[in-house]
C-alpha cells in the first residue's frame, strides 16, 4: 500500500508539473502581453477531416504534406511600441538553444536588417520531425510550430511552386 501511495504521488506531481508547463508561444504572450492576432490550432481530428475532403490538385499536395502531421500552432504577434521587443529577442535566442539542445537542428538562420529567420527540426533521414519556424521582424513575430513528420522531397516540390529553393538549403 505505501508502495502504490508513493507511486500515485509521483505521478500526481509529474501530472502537476506538465499541466503547468507553459509551451514557447505562451511565455511569448506573456512577454508581449497579449494574445496573438493570430491563433491557429489544428489537432490531428482537424487535420484528417481537412485531407478527407481534399480533392484538386493544390489540396492533394497539401494532404501528402500535411499527411504525418499530429498537430500545427500558427500564433502571429503584433509588436508595437508596448512590446519590449528585447525580451521577445532573448525569448526567441533562448528557445533556439533549448531546442538546440533538445537535437533539433537548426535549417535556416537568416538575419537581414531587422528581420529573423530560425527554422529548426529534427531531421530523421528525409523526415523533418517536430519542427519550429520562427520569424520577427520590424512589427510583427510569426512562430509556426509543427508536430509529426513532414517529407522533405514532398517540402521541396511545393517550395517549388513558390519560387523557393529549398533543396539547395535542406542539402536533399
């Protein structure tokens, strides 16, 4: 009985401190004091009954895109003069490193002038697994977050479509 009391605790307390754990995008509502503009959350219900009635051409590469996704968090942030935008720019440095540290590599990182590119992942042969974009400039933070697997050739053939290069970046 004191076995399965101790062990009840653990998890009640390991229970505790995951509800609590606040994810990237809200300690950045914290910093910037709002909500995003933005906020877009789509769980893998959502995103199966979206590919389910995908049907011309442009959804059907959405769907072989989005097939291994579990869940995608699009959070689009205002940055005004209220902001402190140096808080928000450590926020940012310190998540790259966190998940730096966590294996995930980063892709891409592009500075030019006042605006900043980090695309990081964990790459598993031509997967990207739970990856992270983030992008601030002058007035606005964009931070789209990823969970599951996205192909990479599939990720280059729709780049593709938008005049973006990424097999020279991504090395595929």
């Amino acid at each position: 009985m004191k076995k399965l009391f101790i062990t009840l605790l653990i998890l009640s307390t390991l229970a505790v401190n995951i509800a609590l754990a606040k994810s990237f995008i809200d300690e950045v509502n914290d910093i910037v004091g709002s909500d995003p503009k933005v906020n877009i959350n789509l769980g893998i219900g959502i995103i199966k009954t979206i590919l389910a009635f995908s049907d011309d051409d442009d959804a059907k590469e959405a769907n072989a895109l989005m097939a291994g996704l579990n869940k995608v968090r699009v959070a689009v942030y205002e940055l005004n003069e209220n902001v402190n935008v140096n808080k928000v720019t450590k926020k940012i440095v310190n998540q790259v490193s966190k998940l730096s540290s966590l294996g995930y590599e980063k892709l891409v990182t592009v500075k030019e002038g006042s605006e900043t590119v980090n695309i990081l992942a964990k790459v598993n042969d031509q997967f990207l697994q739970d990856a992270m974009i983030i992008v601030m400039e002058d007035d606005e933070l964009v931070i789209i977050s990823l969970d599951g697997e996205v192909d990479l050739k599939q990720l280059a053939q729709i780049s593709e479509e938008f005049d973006v290069d990424i097999e020279d970046v991504l090395d595929i």
